[in-house]
C-alpha cells in the first residue's frame, strides 16, 4: 500500500468517516469489495477513507492493482496463504502472554513450526510467478522472499527450532558461585555432547545422574527454576523471532485484502458488464477534475437498470455549482464524484471511461437530513451544527460536497449564509460542489467566483422527463416541480 512503510490498519478514522458513509452511500461499495470477508471490510474502508494525497503513493498502489487484475489466481493465493495462518494461529493460541523464558521458548518453537510449512509455500510460489509481475510493490515482495527464504535457511530454521524443543533435555553449562549456588547459567549447543562410535565404545569418562520423584514438587520447581536461568539469555531472541514472523504475515495479509477487495469490485462491475479505467492522478496544484461517463459506484452496484453516467472539465476551478431539475441527477452526480474521488486517493479503479484528477487530503460532506427524531434540534439548527464542525475540522488541500445546504431556512437567509461559508472555503483552498435550488445563492457565486466556477444544469427532456445528464449552463431558477406535480398528481 505504501512504498516505505505499511498500511496501518488501526488508524482513527476521519472526523468526516461517518456523514461520508451516510451521504455518499459507501455501503453497497465496501459490500462488494469484502464478499462477507469482514476482514476486508475494514482494510477497504479504512484506505478508502483516509486520502494519501500523494501522486507517488497512489501510482505505486495503481500499478500493484493492475498487476493483481492480471494475475488473480495468484493474489487470491497469497491472501488465502495469509488466511490460513491467521486461522492456524487462533487454533493453536499459542500468542497467549508468557513471563517464564522456558514457556517463551516453548510457545516460540511452535509457532516457528507453525509458519515453516507456509514459509516454504511462499518461497516456492515466488519462484514460480515472479516473472509475471513488473509493478514495484508485488517485484520487491518476492524478491524478498526469494533472497531470505532460501532452502538452506529454512533447514537451518527447521533445525533450530527441532533443538529448542528439547527432546533429549536441556544442555547448560552453570559455574559455581559465592555459597555454592550457581551462576553464569549457559545454554549450549546440544551437538556438543554427542560423541562418535569410538567415544560411546569407550565410556567417554564418568556421569553423574539424579531422578526427581514424581511427588517432589519443590525438585521440580527447582529444575523448572534451572531451565528458566539456562534459557533466560535466548528466550527474548526467539520471542522477537516469531513475533517478527507474526508481524510479517498480518501485513502480508493486510496489504492484499485492499487487491483481492479490488479484484471483488471488478467481477461484481464485470457482472454488470460495466467500464473501469484506471484515474490520471496529480498534485492538487494543478486544480484537475474531468472525467467522462462517470456513474454512481454504489447505484450501479444496486440496481437492475443502466446508470446514466456524465462528463465534466471542470480543470482550473474551485467551485462546481449544479442547479436544475428535481429528480435531474443532481445528487446522483454528486455521489459519483465524491465516491469517485475516495476511489481515486485510494489507488483503485473508478467506474467511468475516463478521469483525470487532482489528488486532495481529505474529503467532506454535508447533505441535507430529515427532522431529528429526537426533537433535541431544530432541522436548520442541525444543519448549521454540522456545518460549523466541517469549518472547525477542514483543511487546505481539501473538497466540501454540500448537497441542499441549509435549505431548511428561507431562500434569503439561506443563500446568505450559504454564500459567506463557501467563499471563505474556496479563498482558503478548499474546493467546493454545491448542488442547490436556491438561485439567489447561484447566481451571487456566479458574480464572485467568475472564471474559477464551473455551473452545471440537470435539464429536462420533452414533456417534462429528465435525462439524468448535467450540462454546462448558467444557473437555473426552478427546479421544474410542476413537472413533477402533473406527473404525479395530476395537476395541470
């Protein structure tokens, strides 16, 4: 996911998380992606949340998923490697807290057998596919392997770890000491012991032996006392050993459930024999947004019917402004840029034929609610809340979607307020899409943003239907709701 570093799962989201997910219906998207798999449920929604705003970091993530598109058997198989032993894992429960070295020891030799086999498996499998991938992220993932995972390593690891177990007991040399007790308590190597035929022909010199009786609590405490000394000095090299292993497959595990959520989409877009392009992405100084038929991601995934999609330039501009008819498309243009927008940060795909866009750090929304079952608030009253935590928490380099913003009040009122906060957003590099009915607050952008605005128009077709395609236009100032009463109501 990152060049440098691994994606940090266990990031807080976004103050913006919640009103993102309501306004921008990310559900249904996040549901295809994890197929059940809660998993990766959650490495999906956190990458499509939190924005890298760094062309580099996204093109590095773009060209992993065209790799893992074209080779998806193959990333299919890493993530369920990386299932498998996250499952063996919880079975064994040998993770568990231990504070006795010789337990350290104990819990760690198991798990080292414990990944061996599947260590082998990922050494054999890079060696097979790695010709098939040419992006940097999924090359240095098996050269790595490829280079560490060598046959001779891993029989020397499969050796050690056989040693560690004991199974002809503990070899320590011990000095004495001040008073007769022990110290310097040394683990060795327990080959050293083993004499050829001539030795064990010849007796090898004398032994010394004891046997502790089985009701000798206090002899066994006293061995258990010796062993924990004698493997005091490896436990915490062997511990780090495994947890450097454990570590090592929750980030490999990590990392591809963001491809196989990927390649998830794509079949269920596939399915629905719907276009993805791959996004042109750049710095947000350049001010990019065009794209052409781009569609809602979540619409599409839900209904049976073709969604209309749209194309927009809207390069150069810090404020898109959509008036025009209800039931136009409005909102369902707004969706698609703001769920388009999170897709392209995050390094995905996006459901249109093209998109070039500048990359932002963060994304906000404020859509219109119903009344507040509680009655705590008043319906302009919540909005104005919400808008004063989206001013409160929004940065430079950042997009605001509002959607009906503080049409609860009158149009005079509104359009007033609704002026000075997008004005001041957009003096402050924060770029704005407002869909509105209100002309006045249109209209009065339209006077001071100028040049730097782009109006769109959600038209009507021939006796009063809609074609859910926004053009560029000037501002509208109706909504054409009597179109929508002749149809319904049968009002003349």
């Amino acid at each position: 996911m990152y060049p440098d570093r691994d994606f940090n799962i266990d990031e807080n989201p976004p103050a913006s998380a919640k009103d993102l997910a309501q306004d921008l219906n990310l559900a249904p998207l996040v549901d295809a992606m994890s197929r059940g798999d809660t998993f990766i449920h959650r490495v999906v929604l956190t990458a499509l949340l939190h924005a890298s705003g760094d062309p580099a970091v996204v093109r590095f993530r773009q060209d992993n998923l065209d790799d893992a598109l074209a080779n998806e058997s193959v990333v299919r198989r890493l993530y369920e490697l990386a299932i498998n032993v996250a499952a063996e894992q919880r079975r064994h429960f040998w993770m568990g807290q231990q504070t006795q070295p010789s337990r350290i020891v104990y819990r760690a030799v198991q798990g080292i057998q414990l990944y061996l086999p599947h260590l082998r498996e990922l050494k054999e499998l890079a060696d097979e596919v790695q010709d098939h991938f040419v992006s940097d992220g999924f090359r240095a993932l098996f050269a790595t392997l490829i280079a560490e995972l060598n046959e001779d390593y891993l029989d020397e690891v499969a050796q050690h770890t056989r040693e560690l177990a004991f199974p002809e007991g503990a070899f320590m040399s011990v000095e004495l000491g001040p008073g007769g007790n022990g110290q310097n308590h040394t683990l060795r190597d327990p080959r050293r012991r083993r004499r050829g035929w001539l030795g064990r022909l010849t007796g090898g010199g004398k032994v010394y032996s004891f046997s502790v009786p089985s009701r000798d609590e206090a002899g066994f405490e006293a061995l258990t006392d010796l062993l924990n000394r004698g493997t005091n000095s490896i436990a915490n090299e062997v511990g780090q050993a495994v947890d450097h292993l454990s570590s090592f497959f929750a980030a490999l595990r990590t990392e591809l459930a963001f491809y196989v959520g990927s390649l998830n989409l794509r079949a269920a877009l596939h399915a629905k024999d719907e276009r993805t392009c791959r996004p042109s992405v750049h710095r947000w100084e350049e001010e990019i947004l065009e794209f052409t038929d781009l569609k809602d991601v979540a619409l599409t995934l839900q209904g049976p019917a073709r969604v209309v999609g749209n194309d927009s330039r809207a390069t150069g501009c810090d404020l898109i402004v959509v008036t025009g008819a209800n039931s136009g498309g409005k909102s369902t243009y707004l969706r698609s840029v703001g769920l388009a927008m999170l897709m392209a940060n995050a390094g995905m795909f996006v459901t249109a034929s093209s998109l070039s866009i500048s990359l932002h750090s963060g994304l906000w929304t404020h859509f219109a609610r119903e009344e507040d079952e509680t009655l705590s608030k008043g319906k302009f009253e919540e909005e104005v809340a919400r808008m004063s935590s989206i001013v409160d928490g929004v940065c430079p380099r950042q997009w605001v979607l509002l959607n009906e913003s503080f049409s609860s009040t009158n149009e005079r009122e509104g359009s007033s307020l609704a002026e000075q906060v997008i004005n001041a957003l957009a003096d402050s590099d924060v770029r704005v899409l407002l869909v509105t009915h209100m002309f006045d607050l249109a209209t009065a952008l339209q006077t001071r943003r100028g040049d730097s605005a782009l109006f769109l128009q959600a038209t009507r077709a021939v006796a009063g239907s809609t074609s859910y395609r926004l053009v560029p236009g000037e501002p509208l100032p109706t909504g054409f709701a009597s179109d929508i009463m002749a149809r319904l109501g049968g009002f003349e």
